[in-house]
C-alpha cells in the first residue's frame, strides 16, 4: 500500500503526547512542530488516526506546496493541481484558509482566489463546476499561506476530531475533549488505578479517562469522516479499521473513578454524556462540594479543572482557590493532584509549591497544568513557614520544569504548628523558672 506524508493538528502542549499516540498506531518518520505532527503512513493507517486518535483535532493530506509571492503566483499553484482527481464538476467544496506574513493578509480573500482557480479549471475542462458547501462538503480542503509559500491539504477528519458525538449537553464552560484527553496522558495515569475529579462539571475528564481505560476508540460512538465522501475512499479497508477497534475494546473498569461536582444540573450532564460514551457503569457521581471529597484508595490521582473566572464568573474566585488547597491538604494526604488553571493569580492561593507545570490553552486562555505531590508524612523543616510565603509566586515565570516538592502533613493541623507550640511550651517553662 503506498505510504504518504500525513500531518495532525493538535493543541499547544499536546504535541508529544499525540506523537506517542501516533506511533503506537504504526506511525513512521514521527516528527513534532507546534500544534502538528507530521508523519508517514498509508490509507490505513489515515483511516486509524483518524478512527482512534484522542489527542489530535484533525488529520491533513499535503498535495502541493509551492511558492506563492503574488496573487497570479498563488492562482496558478492552485490551478497546477489535477482537481479532476479529486472532485467530481458535479461535487462541492469547501476551503478553510489560514494566513500568515504573505502578499495577502486576509484569509478569506486566498480562499476565495483559491476557490476560483479550482473552479475555473472545471469550467475549461469539462464546461461545468463544483459549487460550495460550508457544512457538507464532498472535498474540504485546508489551505495554509505562510511567508509566501502555499500549502494545500485535503481534509481527512471533517468536523474536528474532539468532537467525540457523546457531548449532548455541556456546562457553561466545557473542557475541550482533545484537551481532557492530552492532559490524561500528560499527568502519566496508568488508566488502571484510582482517579477522582472533585469539580467535574459535565464530566469530560472523567468520561475520557474511562473510554481510554477500556480502549473505546471515539470512532465506535458513530461520528463520520471526511475521507468517507473521497474518489479513492475505500469502504472495506475502513470497516476493517473499525473492526479492530471493536475488538480491541475493554470490559467493565474494577477500579473506581469518582466525580463530584455540587450543582445537580450539571452532574445530570454528565450522566448523559457518559452514557452516551457507552462509560455509564464505570463512573461514581457525587453530588457534593469539593471541600466534602475524599481519595477514592490510597494512592489516587486527582485531575480538576476549576473555574478561571473567565468564560464562568467566580464570585470570590482567590478564595475558592484556597479553599481547595485546603481541601488537597486535608483530604488527599498521599495522592498526587493535578489542577489545570487558566487563572494563574488564583492558582496561587492553593497555597502549595508545585512540583510541575505544564503550558497549555484551554481555547485562548493560557493555562498551567500543575502537579501537586501531597505526602502522607510531615517532611516540614521548622524553618519552613518562611517556604510558603513565597511557594507559588513564581507560577507564571516557568513551564515544563520541576521544582522541590512541598510536602504536606497528614493531619487538618499542619506539622507546623505542632512544632510552635511545642516551642511555646518550652519558653514558658523557662519564663516559669525566672518567676520563681
């Protein structure tokens, strides 16, 4: 079967993790760039990605590429590829452009050159032309303008690939399911042992953490593919695909993943959602605030996304901030936590020195990913007050390294204050001697 370069978009930080994924489907000549990953592979393997991958947004075909300084430059490139190949005069089409430093600036003016290029082909060759369709069309193709150097792709995925067809209904501020999936991958969880989201929301962390326990590819919930509508769309090779995919899946989970989250709505959301992801029976909700959770076993992984205060208002947002890293401190002793914040002032109050911190977009909203190792056992130094006063301020400054672990006492009362009253005590009893 001929193999051909391929290229998957993704989200920013996610390139690693979808390379992994990629190579682990067969993929050859992995390479990363930012947001891409470009790759060799065959139609099956372009079928497989895009039927299995749960941390890319779409799969793209390169057919040409060439320099494009002006617009006859670019209309001429566009009219150098054999769309006959490709596209029936009867069909239509679609172009999703994205620009950048080249003769023009404005997107939808090289769509829109490109499209008659296409289009005046047909009307020479066969006195008829495709027309265009935003929302269904035969062939969508991704156009890429950068620097003067034109790129065309063919459009294998279609809708974007986060968009698994379990989300009926959502909270006001959804996470992204490719985003949900990546960070799964990027905390390291071994999807066989305990996980806990406190503040699940319409549970899209939880739902894909139990679809990759059990191995149930997103293709298996019946969304469909561009690739399915091409000239060369071989229906036997993808039903093969699926097949596998099928037969690769998982039973029930025999360990727990919890969800909490303290408005009824939402987790009524999430019941949906999960059932629709075929994932119903192996999630707990709990209708209860964060402060109320508890580690499903010793040892669990907590995953959470709490609000930034900026798609969902937050009255008080530092505070809720601090609570939950008082509910980490007091409730989690032996777990390790990872909270994904688009607030970077409030992730602060969790009052916890982070021991990683990842970079990611949650849409436009930067965020970190940070780690949070909550030890079962005082390892405070006396001297260790003056630690926390500063233990978050650098959150901002970096990403992706680590730093010493804070560790954090087992006990609501922190080993801290032990200490001082034990010293209190000691002073008193000196003071008693100077008295007599």
């Amino acid at each position: 079967m001929e193999k051909f370069t391929l290229h998957a978009k993704t989200l920013f930080g996610l390139e690693d993790a979808l390379a992994e994924e990629l190579r682990m489907l067969g993929a050859e000549n992995v390479e990363t760039g930012v947001r891409l990953v470009a790759f060799t592979g065959d139609q099956r393997l372009l079928y497989r990605a895009n039927a299995c991958c749960r941390t890319a947004i779409r799969i793209l075909k390169p057919i040409a590429s060439f320099a494009a300084d002006s617009e006859q430059a670019f209309y001429q490139g566009v009219q150098r590829i054999d769309w006959a190949a490709l596209l029936d005069a009867g069909s239509t089409l679609w172009i999703d452009p994205l620009v950048h430093s080249s003769f023009t600036t404005h997107s939808r003016f090289a769509a829109q050159l490109a499209k008659d290029a296409i289009v005046d082909q047909f009307r020479q060759r066969f006195g008829r032309r495709p027309s265009v369709d935003r929302d269904q069309p035969d062939l969508r193709i991704a156009l890429h303008l950068a620097h003067n150097q034109a790129t065309i792709y063919l459009d294998s995925s279609g809708e974007s690939l986060h968009m698994r067809g379990y989300r009926q209904r959502s909270g006001e501020a959804p996470l992204n399911e490719t985003l949900a999936a990546g960070v799964l991958r990027l905390i390291g969880w071994d999807r066989a042992s305990p996980l806990v989201d406190p503040m699940c929301g319409s549970g899209t962390l939880l739902i894909e953490a139990a679809m990759a326990a059990r191995n149930i590819a997103p293709v298996l919930l019946g969304r469909d593919y561009a690739f399915a509508r091409w000239k060369d769309y071989d229906r036997a090779l993808f039903q093969e695909v699926y097949a596998e995919a099928a037969a690769a899946q998982r039973g029930p989970l025999d360990f727990p993943l919890v969800g909490g989250d303290i408005d009824p709505r939402v987790l009524q959301i999430a019941r949906e959602n999960a059932r629709c992801a075929r994932v119903a029976d192996d999630i707990r909700w709990e209708e209860a605030s964060f402060e109320c959770a508890e580690a499903p076993a010793a040892g669990a992984t907590l995953v959470t996304n709490p609000p930034y205060d900026e798609r969902l208002k937050v009255d008080r947002i530092a505070s809720l901030y601090g609570r939950l890293g008082d509910a980490l401190k007091q409730r989690f002793a032996g777990c390790t936590a990872w909270v994904l914040s688009g607030n970077l002032a409030a992730a602060k109050q969790i009052g916890l020195r982070p021991t990683a911190k990842i970079k990611l977009f949650n849409g436009a909203i930067e965020c970190r990913l940070l780690r949070f190792d909550l030890y079962a056992g005082s390892r405070r130094r006396p001297d260790s007050e003056a630690e926390d006063t500063a233990r978050s301020d650098d959150l901002a400054d970096r990403t992706d390294e680590a730093a010493p672990p804070t560790p954090i006492a087992s006990s609501a009362h922190p080993q801290r204050w032990i200490d001082q009253a034990a010293m209190f005590k000691n002073r008193l009893a000196r003071m008693g001697k100077h008295v007599r």
